[in-house]
C-alpha cells in the first residue's frame, strides 16, 4: 500500500512540473508583452528599465527557475494589474466569490442528486424514475453557460424574481448557485440510481431481505454503502472543479472571482496572475486526482488487502 | 485400443448445411439494439433536420448573415417577416441562427475526426505494446487531465488567435484523449484473446495484427468516441468564441452570439434565447444520439 | 530418425510486477512454470502431454510455437534451432508448425468470416491468387467436415465443435508438420469429443502429421496418442507408450491421475483415494543404479528422469 501511495505521488509531482515548463514557455510564446499596450506608449528606456525589474530581460529557462522557486516559497510575484498586492493576495480575495458560490453549488446538489438517484432507483420505471432521468440528463448534458443563460432569462426578466447579477448581497447567490448545482446532481443522481439498482439486484439483497432485516435498513446500511466508493472518489475533482469558479457562470452573473480574473490577466497578457491560476488549479486538480486514488484504495479492499497494485 | 477408444473411433461427423438464417455481421445487431432506444432515435431525426438545415442555409433564409439590410427595424422582435427577431446590427436573426449552425456542426465533425486521427494510433499502440509505450500515453493523459481543458483552451486560443482553424486544433487536441482511453481499453481487451495469438503463430507481424484485427474490433469504441467527441467540441468553440476568442464577428457562432445576447438580455431577450436554444438542442440531441450508439455498440462501455 | 519437434532442457519463470512496480515495492516474486522439460516429437507421430492446470503443459506448448519467450533451453524444429530467431528470419519457418487453442470463441475473429479465417495464413506468406485461395479454403472446409456453403458465416453462428474445425482447418493450411493442439477439445461437449478427436486422428495419418496434443484428459489422449508424457510441478515425471503408462505406472502422480478417470463401468468403480502433494513427494519412486538403463547421478539430493525401461521414463530419485 504505501508503495503504492508513494508511486502515486512522484508520478503526480512528475506531471505537476511537466506541465508547469509547458505552460511557463506558452505563456512567454504569446507575442508581445504585457509593457506593449498601445494606449501608454513607452519609451524604450523605460520600458528595458521595467522589463529588467520583472525580470524578463533574461532567458527563459533562468526565469522558469527563478520562478518555480518562488513557487515553492509560495511566492507567486506581483499581478501587473494591480501592483500594489502580490498575487497570492489578489488570488485569495478573487477566489472568495468562487469558493461560496461553486462550494454553495456542489455542497447542495450532491446530496439532492443522491436522493434524487435513490428515489428513482426505488421506484424504478415509475414516472419518477423517468422525470429524474430526463433532469440528469439535461443536467449533464446542457452546458452551463446555456443553464445559466436559462435561469437569468426566466427568473430575473421574465418573472423578476431575482437579480441577476452581482456578488454583494445573499440574494443575488441564488441562481449562480443552481447553475453550479445542475452538474453534481446530476452526476450524483446517476451514479446513485445506477451503482443502487446493480446493488439492489445482488443475491446478498435478497438474504437481508429473507432475514427479516426492514427495508431502511437494508437501503442505508448496506446497500448504499456498497454504492459508495465510485461515488466518493469522484467528489474531490468535481469539488475542485467547480469551486474554482466556472468562466462563464461568473461572466454572465457578473462575479469578480478567479474564472473572471482569468479571462482579464489573457486580455491584459498578465503572466504572474495568469502562471499562478492555472498553477494553482493544476495543482489542486493533481492533489484531488491523487486523493482520490488513495481514497479508492483504502476503500476497496480488494486493493487495500492485495498488496499489490493492479496498474 | 479398448472398447471405449474404438466406440469413439467410429462416431461420424454429422454437419448439416443451414440454409434458412442469412450470414449476420455482428453489426447488425448492434443496428437493432440501437432501433429500440427511443431517444437515440428520436435526437438522431431531429440531428438530422438541423443537418439538413445547416446544409441547405442558403436556400432556406431570406438574406445573406452578413447583410446589415434592416437597420430600420434593429433589434426587433420575432414576427412573421423576421422569424427570430432581427439582431443589434440589423441583420435578420433568423438566417444568423441558421449558418451558425454550419459553424458549430463542421467545427464538431471536423475536430472530432482529428481526435479520432490522434487517438486511434495513440490508443492502439498503448493498448498493444503496454509497457513503456504504454505508461508513456498514460502520462501524456493525465497532464492533459490535470490541466483545467478551458483554461488551457483559453491560453492557447489567446496564443494562436481565434479563427476556423486554430479553434478546430485546439478541440481536437482535448478531445482525443477520450477516444484513446476507448481505443486502449478494447485493444487490451483483445489483446490476449487467442485469435491474436493464432495469427501471430501464423507469422503476421504486429502491424499486419493491429491493422487486421485490433483495429477493425475496435470499430464500436472509435465511431462511439467520434460521436461523443461532437458535442464537447461544439461546446469547447462556443465557449471560446463567447469568450471572444473563438470564431470573430461576423461569421455567426452562437456562442459570440450569445455573448451579444447578454448586453441587451434585459429589453431584447431574444438576441440571448434563441443562441442558447439553439445551441443547448444541438449539443442535447447530439449527446443523446452518441449515448444511443454507445449502447447499441457496446453496452458494457457505458460510465 | 529426427524427431520434427525437440524441446530441450525448456525452463520459463515469470517475474511478477511490472518493472516500476519493483522500482519501489518489495523484491520480484518468481513463478518457475517450467523447469527443465525435454520432449521429442518423431515424424507421424501423436505425444500426449498430460497435467493438472497449472502444471505447465500449456506453457510448453506455447513456448515451442515461439509465442512465449523462453527463460533458458532449446527449440528444435526440423532440426533448426528456433529458439532465438530473429521474427523475419522465424517468419518462413513457422509454416512448418502450427497451433489449436482451446477456447474456440475467441480462437476466431469475430469480424471476420470464416472463409477469411482460414484464408488468412494465405495473406501473410502471401501465397495464391485470390482463385486460388477460394479454391483453397474450399478444400480445407470439406476436409474437416464443414460444408463448403458456410464460407461466408461468422464465427458465432457456429457451435464450438465447427468452431473448433475452423481452427484445425486453419492451423492446417499451410500443410504444417508439426500441430501443437493446446487441449482442444477440454470445453466440448462429450459426443463433440469425440468427433474433433477422430477428425484429428484421421487428418494426421492423411496428412503424415505429427501432433503434440497437450490436454488434462486421460481419456481422451488415449485414444489418440502414441506416446504420453505426464507433467507435474513444472516437470515431466513420466512417459512411455501410452498402453505401459495405463498398465504398468510407475510414478505415484501418474497413479493418482489414472484412478481420477471416471468410469461408467460399475465394476471399475472404486473408492477414489486422492493423494495430496505431500503423498506425491513422499512417495517418490526409489531406484538404485542397477535398475536403471541410462547413467545417472547418484543422489539422494532431488529426482530426476530415469529410464526403468528402454522407452519408458521416470522420476526417480537414484540411490546407490
């Protein structure tokens, strides 16, 4: 097991900095720096003086080093929009709207698509079974940005119940947060329909039954927990996905978090904010994926107990 | 030779000729599980029509997509002489929704064909070599996993600039990684089955194996990675293109269109619905049409 | 008389574990299959090869049609060692040995017809025209007993007997002169034994063929083998003619295999006493030099293959 875990991890830490070389020589590729804007024109002197400043005067590869340094110090440099914080401060405060928002998302919808997935799997070819079906594939299948363009045209203009765009107060939460939710429950509602129907089938199911056990209990303690492990392993990626902002849900809601940030440091050719986010996702994404895995070993005890891994 | 042996001497091979039932490939039944699934059905005929559409745009609207003839009439409403309303530039709505949908269908076919050219290979030899080879892809797999494919996306299409081409690359280069992973798990499948085992004994060459058998048994999962690569590059170019980095204005993609739409969402919300519409039925039917093949072909591929 | 098919001192392990897995897990485990096994096939002539699962017969078999690789030992086909060529060198000569598996269904490929399956061994040595190969194919199929009509079928609209006969009808049409049939008929339906067993038996005095018919039924090796070898552990611990191996056996493993047949017969039917491994180890033949007819080690350290006969051999261990 922990030759295992170990393998996982230099596997994970290979990727992590395969990809930080690949992104740190694309972004530097993007023709024109960030000092080209036309609108203030610099003067050539000025502009080598700041060009040396920030560093970017030397080879690519010195300023890679230099940089994943930094990283590992958490030093992620200064946002060239907004010198006056480092980015891991821009960051931090970008990422609040995000984390409410997609955390708000996921942390509701699972557990709304687990019920949903355990209604229809109970009734099974019932109309309920069939409604839950069509909302899990609408759900999965719509894009977001088509939901969220939905929900704004439906309940902010047509019935102006809510606002549609903002970040202050509670109430504009609303809908940005059902857009996030349509994904996890979804996905949740279809995993626990199908991983309790295959449960529910099994010969064991029907030992419990003949003993006497009552049906509750059958559901919760033993089906549901066979049930589980896809469905655990598979709610750190989602969390981290979607709580790291999705782009669009924050562009048409109008939220300042990380995916609008993103979208601006492009624009702006801001490399320190735009290295660091996608960074800091990739590695969040790693951590997860790698979790995930571990969290999948120790559940399944067919790995946990067979000593060897079947990769 | 004791009594037993000679009993089995003398059996005599009882073959008869079966005339009645016609040779069937195993596509055809594949063919009539897909028949029975009446979603599949039902969103490979409306596919179809918005095909079709797509097709015939120029016989089928008024106006030519660029044509900014109805300044007069800007932003109106859905009536009988402009079906979708007429948009912010004074062209007619309705002929935009249409040619979009040229955009986004080629740009999904042709993206999903390159993925399928880079992940057949890729899947295919990873799936038959294992291995090295095959940790190598692997690899190569989860860095493209790590990675946030719209962030990414985003970068790149920042990096190439936007355009039919450069949007078509970049869909590709996120969608083969499914059509590898398909390809690899049906290669390995095979891989020990005897009838490769029979064909190396025989002396074919692994090029000879993979061409000849591995690849024409994994027809299922290529044309079921084909079809589900459709959808995720249609979204991938909206997206791109509502971020303001995909196709530009003013050949019409529904994702620009969409972005558009959002300004005057408030008064004119028909600039935003019918985009959204179109582009949610189209992505909604072709998913659904690719999960209908997907069980017809091989119900065990299925999540 | 050369033998067409010779196995020499044949040894295959397998490492467990891929090689990143050794790199931070615990130390390789090694699985010894086969340990040290010498065969010889002569020209018309039918060797049985017999074992419980596991025993390695299989391996064997593989390992000789070179589609595993070989730990240590030699391969001698027609005389020419095989064992380490080179694919393109080894190409040509495997025209003069082929192999029929024992799963049936997956032995064919399932998009292709039947006509396509046997003709394929065509298309790699690019042999005849296409004509010619129809005509061919055609042949093939009445030789084992398919009617020529089913050219144009798939593999799963057949049974597994005419599966099976598609197999053989492959393996044969490159007019092999060695088969190696990796038990063949162990997933067939009793009666359909019988008739691939006499299909077979009247193929190889047709065509001269010789057979290494590996399988784990007595029975069945019986009525077609000239000469038996039984194998256990890795390790061939007894052969002879197959009438000596069924009257006079001398190993308690042989033994042990001849009282599992079951009999229909209601006077044979005896109380089964099955021997564990440790019985088989203890019980272990003890000869002394004089008994034996080829020159041995004498020791008391481990068996080995000894003659007690002229053509019957068996593990022993030899004992002053």
């Amino acid at each position: 097991m922990i030759g295992y875990v170990l393998r996982r991890l230099m596997s994970i830490c290979v990727t992590f900095f395969v990809v930080s070389v690949l992104l740190f020589v694309m972004m530097h590729a993007i023709p024109g720096g960030p000092f080209d804007a036309v609108e203030m024109p610099l003067d050539d002197a000025v502009k080598a003086k700041i060009m040396a400043r920030y560093g970017l005067d030397q080879p690519l590869y010195v300023q890679y080093l230099k940089y994943m340094w930094g990283v590992l110090h958490f030093d992620f440099g200064i946002p060239y929009q907004s010198p006056g914080e480092t980015v891991l401060e821009l960051l931090g405060r970008a990422w609040i709207p995000s984390l409410v928002l997609g955390g708000a998302g996921v942390l509701i919808g699972a557990p709304l698509g687990i019920a949903l997935g355990l209604v229809a799997a109970l009734h099974r070819n019932s109309w309920v079974d069939y409604v839950a079906s069509v909302i899990s594939t609408l759900g999965l299948t719509v894009p977001v940005f088509v939901t969220s363009m939905l929900l704004i045209l439906v309940f902010a203009v047509w019935l102006n119940w809510l606002p549609a765009s903002g970040w202050g107060e509670p109430k504009k939460w609303i809908l940005p947060i059902v857009a996030y939710a349509a994904i996890p429950m979804a996905t949740y509602a279809r995993y626990t329909r199908s991983a309790m129907l295959d449960t529910l089938n099994k010969p064991f199911v029907t030992v419990l039954r003949a003993k006497g056990l009552p049906e509750r209990k059958i559901i919760f303690q033993h089906v549901l927990r066979n049930s589980a492990i896809p469905m655990v392993t598979v709610f750190l990626p989602m969390f981290i996905g979607t709580a790291t902002g999705s782009i669009f849900v924050e562009a048409m809601f109008r939220v300042p978090g990380l995916g609008a940030y993103f979208v601006s440091s492009i624009e702006t050719r801001d490399y320190p904010l735009e290295m660091a986010l996608v960074l800091m996702i990739t590695v969040m994404f790693c951590l997860a994926y790698f979790l995930a895995d571990i969290a999948y070993a120790l559940l399944n005890p067919r790995i946990r107990l067979g000593g060897r891994s079947s990769k | 030779m004791t009594q037993e042996s000679s009993a089995i001497k003398s059996a005599k091979p009882i073959e008869s000729i079966d005339n009645m039932l016609a040779p069937r490939n195993p596509m055809y039944y594949a063919w009539r599980r897909f028949i029975a699934n009446r979603a599949a059905i039902a969103s490979g005929s409306v596919l179809s029509l918005i095909i079709l559409m797509a097709i015939l745009a120029p016989l089928i609207t008024p106006t030519s997509y660029e044509e900014q003839k109805f300044l007069t009439e800007n932003l109106a409403f859905p009536s009988a002489s402009h079906w979708f309303g007429v948009d912010d530039l004074g062209r007619d709505f309705y002929t935009r929704i249409v040619y979009g949908a040229r955009i986004s269908l080629s740009i999904g076919f042709v993206a999903a064909a390159f993925s399928v050219v880079i992940g057949l290979p890729l899947g295919a030899v990873a799936g038959y070599y294992g291995g090295t080879a095959d940790w190598l892809i692997m690899r190569i797999i989860e860095i493209f996993s790590v990675v946030p494919p719209l962030l990414a996306a985003l970068l790149l299409a920042a990096l190439a600039g936007g355009g039919f081409g450069n949007i078509v690359l970049i869909a590709a280069l996120f969608g083969w990684v499914q059509v590898c992973l398909l390809v690899r798990g049906q290669v390995m499948a095979f891989r020990n089955r005897e009838f490769i085992r029979a064909s190396q004994a025989l002396g074919a060459s692994p090029l000879f194996v993979i061409f000849r058998h591995l690849i024409p048994n994994s027809i299922s999962p290529v044309i079921v990675g084909f079809v589900q690569a459709i959808p995720l590059a249609m979204m991938l170019e909206a997206g791109l293109s509502f971020l303001g980095v995909g196709i530009a204005p003013p050949t019409p993609s529904w994702g620009q269109m969409i972005n558009i739409g959002i300004n005057f969402m408030f008064f004119y919300w028909h600039l935003a619905l019918f985009p959204t519409m179109a582009l949610a039925v189209t992505v909604l039917t072709t998913t659904l049409f690719g999960d209908g093949l997907r069980d017809a072909l091989d119900p065990t591929l299925k999540g | 008389m050369s033998p067409v098919l010779e196995l020499r001192n044949l040894r295959k392990s397998f490492g467990m574990g891929s090689g990143f897995a050794n790199f931070f897990g615990g130390a390789p485990q090694q699985v010894v299959a086969v340990d040290g096994v010498s065969l010889n096939v002569m020209p018309r002539k039918v060797l049985g090869l017999v074992g419980e699962s596991g025993s390695g017969k299989s391996t064997c078999g593989l390992m000789a049609m070179r589609l595993l690789d070989v730990t240590s030992g030699e391969i001698i086909v027609n005389g020419t060692d095989i064992t380490r060529l080179e694919p393109a060198v080894l190409k040509p000569l495997r025209k003069q040995m082929q192999i029929v598996f024992q799963d049936s269904y997956s032995s064919l490929d399932p998009m292709m017809t039947l006509s396509q399956i046997v003709a394929e061994p065509f298309v790699i040595h690019g042999m005849y025209t296409i004509q010619e190969r129809n005509e061919i194919v055609g042949d093939l199929f009445e030789k084992v007993g398919l009617d020529r009509s089913y050219r144009s079928r798939y593999p799963h609209e057949l049974s597994g007997g005419q599966r099976q006969r598609i197999s053989i009808a492959r393996a044969l049409a490159l007019k092999p002169d060695i088969l190696v049939a990796d038990e063949p008929t162990s997933a067939l339906d009793v009666s359909v034994k019988a008739q691939v067993i006499n299909l077979m038996h009247d193929l190889q005095e047709e065509m001269g063929l010789s057979i290494l018919f590996i399988s784990h039924e007595l029975n069945v090796i019986r009525s077609l083998a000239d000469e038996i070898a039984v194998m256990h552990n890795g390790r061939i611990v007894e052969q002879a003619p197959t009438e000596t191996i069924f009257k006079d056996a001398q190993h308690p493993y042989t033994k042990s295999l001849l009282n599992a047949i079951p009999s229909l017969d209601a006077r044979k039917r005896v109380r089964r006493s099955f021997m564990t491994a440790e019985e088989i180890t203890a019980n272990i033949p003890k000869v002394s030099q004089a008994d034996i007819t080829t020159t041995a080690n004498v020791s008391t350290t481990g068996p080995q293959l000894v003659n007690v006969s002229e053509d019957h051999k068996v593990e022993a261990i030899v004992e002053g």
